[in-house]
C-alpha cells in the first residue's frame, strides 16, 4: 500500500476494518479458490476467512487490470 496515495489508502483501511463484523457476508467469493474478493474503487482486496480462529488475513491488494493474473502468479 506504500505507493497508494493517502486518500485511497484511507478509503481501503475503512473497508479493511468493515471485515471485522460478519466477513463471510462482505466481499464476493473468488472463483474455485477459498478466497474472497473486496471492491475498493478501482482496486481489489483479496482475503481469506479462518472462522475458527476468528480471523481475517489480507493477502493481496491491487488494481483491478492485474490484480487477478499478479494474485496467481505469486499464490498459484
């Protein structure tokens, strides 16, 4: 997030602290994956749910024309 200017950054952060109530019913499911998709603008948050442990672990953040083929292509 370090080459994000402040507003987006801050706009992405109230998304992100949204996640703490009820994450299952935010965001959409991704496809064939267990992760789940957070619209922010023109950027994307994807995230995974550990239910168990009562935890939301934030795995990538990126623009919505790469965010999918640079999510593969670290996690694939």
């Amino acid at each position: 997030m370090k080459k994000l200017d402040e507003p987006l950054k801050s706009k992405i952060k109230d998304k992100l602290r949204d996640l703490t109530e009820k994450p299952e019913k935010k965001g959409k499911l991704l496809k064939y994956t267990g992760f789940r998709i957070l619209k922010v603008g023109k950027y994307r948050v994807i995230y995974e749910i550990y239910m168990e442990e009562k935890k939301v672990v934030i795995l990538f953040i990126g623009h919505r024309k790469r965010v999918y083929t640079d999510f593969s292509r670290i996690f694939f």
